[in-house]
C-alpha cells in the first residue's frame, strides 16, 4: 500500500515553481497588460482593447485566414493519417520499413524542409516541370493566393507521419477475431470499416484531430518560412499579427489578440469534446 508522504511535496517543489512563474504568473500578467493602455502609468482601459483590436483589418484577416488554413489542413492530415495507418496495418509485418520512415518528415529540420519545398515549388521547380509535361502551363506557386497550396502541403507532410503512429497503436489494440467474424458474416472493407474500425477507434481520433487543430493553429512557422514577416494576404495568419506587433513592442495588441484566440479555440475544443462525448454515448 502506497502512504502519503510530506516529503514527496520537496520533490514537486521546483515543478511547481518553474509552473508558477513561468506559466500561471505570466498568464494573469498577460490578462493586465491586455486591459491596460500601454502608456508609462499602464492606466486601466478595460475592454478597450479588446473592442479596438477586433476593429483592426488586420487582425480579421489573420484570424480569418488562421481559421481557414486550421479547417483544410486538421481534418485533411486526419484522414490521409488514417487511410495509411490502415494500409499500414494490414501490412504488417511487410511495412515494418515503411512505419519507420512515416515520421522522417517530422524529425527533419524545418531549414531543410524550406529549401526542399522552395525548389520544389520554384517556377522552374519539380511541380512545374511535371505540369509542363502534362500539358498544363507553369504557375506561381510562391506568390498571390496560389502560396496556400505549399504552405499545406508542407503542413501536411510534416505532420503527417506523427497522426499514423498513434492511429497504429489504436488500430493494433483492436481484436482481431472482431474483423474475422465480419468476415464471415460477409461484411466488406468499407463495412469492416464503419462498422469496427472507426468505433473502436472513437478517443483516438478525437485526439487526433485535436492536436493536428492545435498544429494547424501555429501554421505560422511554414508561413514565415515560405512568405516572410508580411506574407500575402491569403496566407498573412493571426500570428503573423501577434509577431510583428510584438516586434513594435505592442504587447497590449499582442496579448489582446492572444486572448482572443485563445476563447475562440476554447470554445471549439469544448464543441468538439461535447461531440466526442454524445457519440460515444449512441456507440454505447
């Protein structure tokens, strides 16, 4: 039997320190300078900020642009991730090779990742020369609204390989004399599928697309990569904002905008858990 010791309270200590004043005090801190007007006497404006900010064009467009690239890339990394995970699955142990190589993407760094995907997608790069070859005519891949189309797929081929792993554990702890009955019973791929498969899996995917939601929230990083600072405006998010009003050292409209986003993504996970919840309800 395990006894509760004060001497284990030591042991938490420096956690919970470096929790407290590196997390919990800089959060309410946060929370003051976003009500507050900025000057030396930090004077209290309460939601001022919060009304002005939500004003700003540029805000709006990065807040729009992040939702919109946060709703292609999460739901898409969870489906590529869950058909080869599948495939993966069925090929076991044939694919031990190529369930290793899934998270190479991940582990490489993101330097080298740009200069692949910059002379990939170059005019004169690998993409244009295969459509010059279908046909097609070259495209600008790198400019105007056409550079979402790298930013996704790099997003998506970085990430990709994180989402099959934790399918594949799911998937594997499924029985499988489950599958053989089916089977018998005469129930096909796509039967087998929606009707074990996906059920069982319900918690896994949840927290799939959960953090491949919070991954595409901070796409910022293949934006700044392939665009800059002041990317175009298909592709400018609301970190891009956040960043370059901190380097103005605007830390009201930075933590304005941090809190903002924070609510909204709040009330998304709790729809999508609520969801979580009363689905496994009808399963069970």
């Amino acid at each position: 039997m395990f006894t509760h010791k004060k001497s284990v309270w030591l042991f938490l200590l420096p956690g919970g320190l470096g929790l407290l004043f590196f997390y919990i005090v800089p959060f309410f801190g946060g929370v003051y300078y976003s009500l507050t007007d900025g000057s030396y006497r930090n004077a209290f404006v309460g939601m001022d900020n919060y009304i002005a900010i939500w004003k700003n064009q540029m805000f709006v467009l990065g807040l729009k642009n992040t939702m919109q690239l946060s709703l292609i890339c999460a739901p898409l990394v969870w489906v590529l991730s869950f058909a080869i995970a599948s495939l993966l699955n069925r090929l076991r142990p044939r694919g031990a090779f190529f369930r290793n190589s899934v998270l190479l993407p991940y582990l490489m760094p993101s330097s080298a990742m740009l200069l692949i995907w910059l002379v990939i997608f170059d005019y004169g790069g690998v993409i244009n020369r295969l459509m010059v070859a279908l046909g097609l005519q070259r495209t600008i891949w790198l400019q105007g609204a056409n550079l979402r189309v790298p930013v996704i797929l790099l997003f998506v081929w970085k990430n990709l390989g994180f989402a099959v792993i934790i399918f594949m554990a799911a998937l594997q702890a499924i029985p499988e004399p489950l599958y053989e009955y089916a089977r018998l019973e005469g129930a096909g791929f796509w039967r087998q599928t929606f009707g074990i498969t996906l059920p069982m899996i319900v918690p896994t995917a949840f927290l799939v697309i959960i953090l491949e939601w919070i991954n595409a929230f901070k796409i910022f990083k293949e934006v700044y990569f392939i665009g800059g600072a002041y990317p175009e405006e298909s592709v400018y998010t609301l970190q891009n904002y956040m960043n370059n009003m901190y380097g103005k050292l605007n830390y009201q409209n930075v933590t304005t905008a941090a809190y903002s986003f924070a609510l909204i993504v709040f009330a998304l996970f709790g729809a999508l858990f609520l969801t979580q919840r009363q689905l496994l309800r009808r399963l069970t």
